[in-house]
C-alpha cells in the first residue's frame, strides 16, 4: 500500500463531504439539510453513496490499518439505509452483507441479504440476474455457517438455477463480471 491511497483517504475524511453535499449524517439516517436539494434526492444520495464505496475500497486496501473493519462496517451502516430508503445502488446492501459474512457475522448478515432479496421481491425492475444470483448463493453461504443446511441447499439449488438459466440465454454471462 503506498502513502498515496492513504493521503487520499485522510483528504476525505477532512474535507467534510457531508457538508459540501449538504447532507447531515446520523447512525442510520441520511437527510437533505437544504431544501432545494431534496428535489433531486435519489441522485445527490447515489453521489453520497459513491463517494462513501471510494472510501471503503481505500479502507480494504489499507491492509495495515488494524481499525479498518470497524470503519467499513461504519461506512456500510451510512449507504445501505440510503439504498434502501431511495432504492439507488441496491447492491451495496449486498456488498455489506458479505462484508458481514467475511467477519463472520452470519446472522447480521442473513438480514442484510433478507432485506434485499424483499427489496428484490417488491421491485422487480432492481437488480439483475446475476446480481440476483449472487445474492441467493450468499444467503446459502450464512444458512451453512448458521448450520441450518437444508436451508442452505434449498438456496444454492436457487442460485444454480438462476446460473443456468443465465447460461441457456448467454454462456459467457456465467463467467463474466462474477461477484
């Protein structure tokens, strides 16, 4: 990791970008503080929200920063009630779910994918095949690590049918862009 990653991840942190954007953070709400600015709400949220994924990959990366898992997870806690709120960007709450699955936080992180695969459900149009498939395999992968495996089957039998419905209509849509 060079210093440079690391400049620029202590830049943002100090350059207040929930002022210059107008936004007023609080642990699991996102609101406009300028009037004007809530008109076009869903796209000033999804700048929130890029700014905030930049902050988390320079996080990932800085692998000798012990406090780095805390801080992502703090950061995820700020963007998934934004997506879900504007639906913007819905695959962060995916993101976040595996983070949790990473730390081994299955249960929060079964929720997370629950949440999705609802929000999912409600809005046909998000989301797509692949992304969908993700997300049932990782729901599997919280079922196996919560040692309730005929769950975990029931959804890996889902992923693999949504893979090869996938692969009928485009092959190399199997193993392109996986997540």
């Amino acid at each position: 990791m060079t210093k440079y990653p690391k400049i620029c991840y202590i830049y943002s942190v100090s350059d207040g970008f929930e002022r210059r954007y107008g936004i007023r953070v609080r642990p699991l709400l996102c609101e406009y503080t300028d009037p004007a600015m809530r008109m076009d709400g869903a796209h000033k949220q999804e700048d929130y929200n890029d700014l905030i994924r930049t902050k988390i990959e320079v996080l990932s990366a800085m692998a000798d920063y012990a406090d780095r898992f805390a801080e992502i997870g703090a950061l995820y806690e700020k963007i998934v009630p934004v997506a879900e709120k504007y639906l913007v960007e819905t695959d962060v709450i995916c993101d976040y779910a595996k983070h949790l699955s990473n730390q081994n936080n299955h249960p929060r992180a079964l929720h997370a994918a629950q949440r999705l695969q609802a929000i999912y459900d409600a809005h046909p149009d998000l989301g797509d095949d692949r992304a969908r498939a993700s997300l049932v395999n990782l729901t599997g992968i919280c079922y196996v690590s919560l040692h309730d495996y005929a769950k975990a089957e029931e959804y890996y039998l889902k992923a693999i049918a949504i893979r090869e419905a996938l692969a009928k209509n485009d092959p190399d849509s199997v193993t392109r862009n996986r997540r």
